[in-house]
C-alpha cells in the first residue's frame, strides 16, 4: 500500500500539472489496481490480527475498544473519546460488533480492562485513539482506491480535480497509519515489555544514566530528520525530473 | 566439544569474517581521500558497491550470535560501551548515507560533503572497533552483578588506543591493497605513492602492540605460556606481512590482498587465543571476567542456534564466495553505478 499511494500521488501530480500524461495513466492504473487489492487484503489481514491480540494481548484489545466490562454484545466503535475517570466511551459504536468479530457470536463476552489488575492496563484513551486512527485510514484508502478503480473503469480518471488532489497527499496516508498501527501496538502492551513475563520498568539497563540515553535519543533523531529531509529532497527532483526514456535495445 | 567452546569458535570466526571484509570497505573509505576527481572517487566507490552492505551483515550475525549464546556478554558490553557503541552506529548510517546519497546530485559541494563524510566517518569506524576489541582484551570494571562500572573515559586507555591505531592502520593498508586490485593507471599509481608510509605505521604498531602486551599485560599470555609454540603466530604473521611488501612491489595484487587477509586472520587468532575462554577481562576482580561458561545461554539454546548455524554458514559463505566471482577484476563505471 505504501508503494502503491506513493506511485499514484506522482501519477496524481504529473496528471494535475498535465504532464508525462501518458506515463501518468499507466502509473494510475497499475497502481489503483494494486492499492484496492492490497487493501482489502489489508482489511483481511487486520481482522486476523486482532482476533490473535484478543486471544494473546487481551488487555490491549480492551483498551483499543475502551471496553471495561467483561460484558457480552461488545461495541466495535467507529470513533469515539474515552472518559477513563467515569470508564465511558462517547462517540459511535455498534453493539455486540466486536464480540462477533472476535467470536461470530454477537453474545461473546468479551474480557474487559477492568478483569486486569489497575497496574497492568494501557492508557486506555490514547491506545483508543491511535488504534481507530489507523483503522479510519484504513478505510479512507480503501475508499480512495475503490472510487479510483470506478473512475479506471469509467475511463474518467483525470475527470475530478478534487480526486487528484487528495492522492496527491495520499502517500502520507500508508506512512501515518503506519505509524499509529505502532503506536497502538507498543503502548497497547505497556506495562508489560515481554507480555504477561517483563515489565519495562524491569527491562532498563541498571547501568546507564538518563543523560546517555537522552544523548543518543538526540543523535539518533537528528540523524533520521536529516535523512527524511535529503530523503525528500532526492525523491522531489526526482519526480520533477519525469520518467527516464529506456533504452531499447 | 562442549558448546561453550564451539560458539566461541563460531563468534571469533564471524568477527574475524567481519574485519577481513568490511575492513577493506572501512579502508576504501580512508584511501578515498586521496582520490582527486570525481570520476576516481567514483571508480573506489564503485570498487566495493555490490559488497560492502553484505560484509556489515557478518558483524550483525556476530552480535546477533553474541545476544543469543552468551547474553551476559552481549548485555554488559552494549550496555557498558553504550556512548562508543551509539557513535559507531552513527558512523555506520553516516557511511551508508553518504554512499547511497553522494551521485544523486550533480552539485559539487553536494558531492563534496557526502564523500568527507564518507571518508570520516568509515575511519572513525575503523578505529572504534579496534578500541572496543582492545577493551576487552585490557579488562573493563565490572560490579559483583557482572555489570560494567567504568566510564566513557575509561575506555581511552594507552593500551586500547594502541590496539585501536594499530587495528585502523591494518585497515587502511587492507584498503589499499584491495584498491590496488581493483583500479587501474593514472589512479592506481596515485595511490601507491601514497602507500609505504601507512605500511611502515602498520609494521610499526604491529610490534609495539605486541611488545606491549608482552611486557605489559601478563593476563593475555597464559595460554601462550601454557603452549609456548603458540608464541610463534605473531611471528608467522610478521613474515605474512613483510611478504605482503615484497608481492605489493612486484604488483601481485591480489597475492598482496591475500597477505592483509591473512595478516587480520593471524591478529584475530592472535586475540582469540588471548582472550579465550573468557570475552571479556575484569579489572575489579579476575573472578568477574566474562566467560565461556559464567555468561552462556543454556546448552538447549546453543544446540538449537548450532544446528541454524551449521545450515546458515554454509549458505552465506556460498553466496559471499558468488558475488565476489562476478565482481572481480577491475572496477567499470556505467549509469548503474553511484
């Protein structure tokens, strides 16, 4: 998917700027092909997941659902903001949504945060929010690519502006779910390092001071801004470059 | 043989694998300097393009295989060294930038940075490694928990230094070497005028660190005195590279590549032998060194990664040996090259 939203916001861009015209069509349709597939795949490959979390890391499930009780008809919500105080959620769901994901029984109980002990949950809001961040994008690009494959099949793929203009930014959609996937998936285990056998406040090296570490968290991330910045700065000209003519011999 | 012994072996065999290979690319970095124009750095560039990203990986197979046979080793030097450690992991991605990045632009000062960084950053490298190596081999402080308490500081030391520099003028003499096989005219005498002084600084560290540790540091020799014959490796390696002069004269460049392989192979044996069977010496208390034994894994583990290794080793030797073949020769640009 990656690959796929980064060739079709060049393709989205030369098709804006009406240039490599041509080029632009071949890319657009290899790539909305390839992206619808690989995200329906992704929506597969996603359910898969989160029945081996409900099943290994139940704690993080709960959290990403914000679901306290251990109560049958579990609510898969759309989006939603959690009051941890008060243990509600307001915002979108449907009802017994997430039992029967987990389960095929919309009756399923589904274990809550609150069957764990008070130490041993994640911040429940935040794990909340990245994980339906990331499945909100998840569905935006399954949306774009599906719209994208209609337009393909219409033969009208440079008929809406307002469509090549959201795949022009659409390459940062892959990268920003991505990372809220992460995000999710590291926070959502805390406070364990090694789920249910390490916690990480077990896990630091006795031996090195704050400082050290502090040292090399600035040196590691000023390495990767430089190397985005020269990143984006290749990749730039290389796209207002064009396609290189092949030889053909 | 016990286990504990075998991966030692295996662990000294990855290491020594990594220094023969990457030290050429380290040392192509150091050579480069001399390079002038754009079409000569390009050609060394080019010389280690399609090899240098697979010779680092035997120094993470070293470190993966350290982690999982003996992690109290891995955890105490990682953690211990941690700020040296960081900088060479800095050099490392520095090197790779600046390989990867240096022909993606036509501007010279673009092209200019990216090959000092380089050129730096690969020597910076190369020196660390040998410090670390020399650490270890000097003895580190180490509390009753087997954890590191020294500092930043206490890695500088004479002895480590020595080991360092003399570790650093190997490599770059290794990179002349290789670079000599693998340029041509114009260039090729340019850097072999370049070539006795850094040769002389070799065969002069080779024997000062060797008296050093001789007259300095009895813990390293008492393998060596347990088999005095062992005595006689320094001195086959001193033949090694006096030969290695004598083919560097009469231009048998790959003969005088063998002779720095060699050379490294013979050093690293050399360290093996002195160090063996611990991974670390302790300067507290030679209770706390680091050894085969008090640091392994269980003998479950190290059976399981024997059996990946003896599947693995073969594997990567292969296609290391594959590569090499279809690169050989003298090193041509063309639009694929950096």
């Amino acid at each position: 998917m990656t690959g796929g939203f980064f060739m079709l916001s060049i393709a989205a861009y030369y098709l804006l700027k009406k240039v490599h015209v041509e080029h632009a069509k071949k890319m657009f349709k290899v790539a909305i092909i390839f992206t619808a597939v690989v995200s329906l795949l992704e929506l597969a490959s996603g359910h898969s997941n989160s029945q081996m979390i409900a099943k290994h890391q139940p704690a993080k499930l709960a959290a990403a659902e914000a679901h306290y009780d251990s109560l049958s008809k579990a609510t898969l919500y759309l989006f939603g903001w959690v009051d941890e105080k008060e243990q509600k959620v307001y915002g979108i769901g449907i009802p017994g949504m997430l039992s029967f994901l987990i389960s095929g029984d919309f009756n399923y109980p589904v274990k809550g945060l609150n069957a764990f002990k008070k130490d041993e949950i994640p911040p429940v809001n935040f794990v909340f929010q990245s994980y339906h961040i990331m499945v909100a994008l998840g569905m935006l690009m399954i949306a774009l690519s599906l719209f994208g494959v209609y337009l393909l099949w219409k033969n009208k793929i440079d008929a809406y502006p307002w469509f090549l203009k959201i795949l022009l930014i659409s390459f940062i959609f892959p990268q920003l779910a991505n990372q809220f996937g992460w995000i999710t998936a590291e926070v959502g285990r805390q406070p364990w390092v090694v789920y249910g056998l390490m916690k990480t406040k077990d896990a630091f090296s006795p031996i090195l001071d704050a400082g050290q570490v502090l040292f090399s968290i600035i040196l590691f991330s000023s390495i990767y801004l430089l190397l985005l910045a020269l990143f984006v700065f290749v990749v730039v000209k290389k796209v207002k470059a064009g396609p290189v003519e092949l030889n053909k011999n | 043989m016990e286990l504990n012994i075998i991966w030692f072996i295996l662990i000294a065999v990855l290491l020594t694998g990594y220094v023969i290979l990457d030290g050429f690319d380290l040392g192509i970095g150091f050579v480069s300097f001399f390079a002038k124009n754009d079409t000569d750095k390009r050609i060394l560039l080019n010389s280690i393009a399609p090899v240098w990203d697979g010779n680092e990986v035997w120094l993470l197979t070293g470190g993966g295989a350290l982690f999982a046979a003996f992690p109290d080793v891995y955890a105490t030097i990682f953690s211990g060294f941690y700020m040296a450690l960081m900088l060479v992991l800095a050099m490392l991605i520095f090197r790779a930038t600046a390989l990867e990045f240096r022909s993606k632009s036509e501007n010279p000062t673009w092209r200019k940075i990216f090959d000092n960084l380089f050129a730096i950053s690969s020597t910076i490298a190369a020196l660390l490694f040998g410090v670390a190596l020399g650490n270890v081999a000097n003895g580190i402080y180490l509390d009753a928990n087997k954890e590191y308490v020294g500092t930043f500081w206490n890695l500088l030391n004479p002895y480590s230094l020595v080991v360092g520099l003399t570790g650093l003028a190997l490599i770059i003499v290794h990179g002349f070497n290789y670079a000599f096989y693998r340029t041509e005219n114009e260039l090729q005498k340019l850097l072999k005028s370049k070539y006795n002084i850094f040769y002389y600084l070799y065969f002069a560290l080779f024997v000062i660190l060797n008296l050093f540790t001789i007259i300095a540091k009895p813990h390293l020799l008492q393998n060596y005195n347990s088999n005095p014959v062992l005595y006689l490796l320094p001195l086959v390696n001193l033949i090694v590279i006096l030969l290695m002069y004598k083919y560097h004269k009469s231009n048998f460049h790959l003969k005088t590549f063998f002779m720095s392989s060699l050379s490294i192979l013979l050093n690293m044996l050399t360290f093996a032998i002195a160090m063996f069977p611990n991974f670390a010496y302790s300067l507290t208390d030679p209770k706390l060194n680091l050894t085969i034994y008090n640091s392994a894994s269980s003998q479950k583990t190290l059976t399981v990664m024997l059996i990946i290794a003896l599947i693995g080793m073969p594997l990567v030797i292969t296609y290391t040996i594959v590569v090499y073949r279809i690169f050989r020769g003298k090193t041509v640009l063309n639009e694929n090259s950096y």
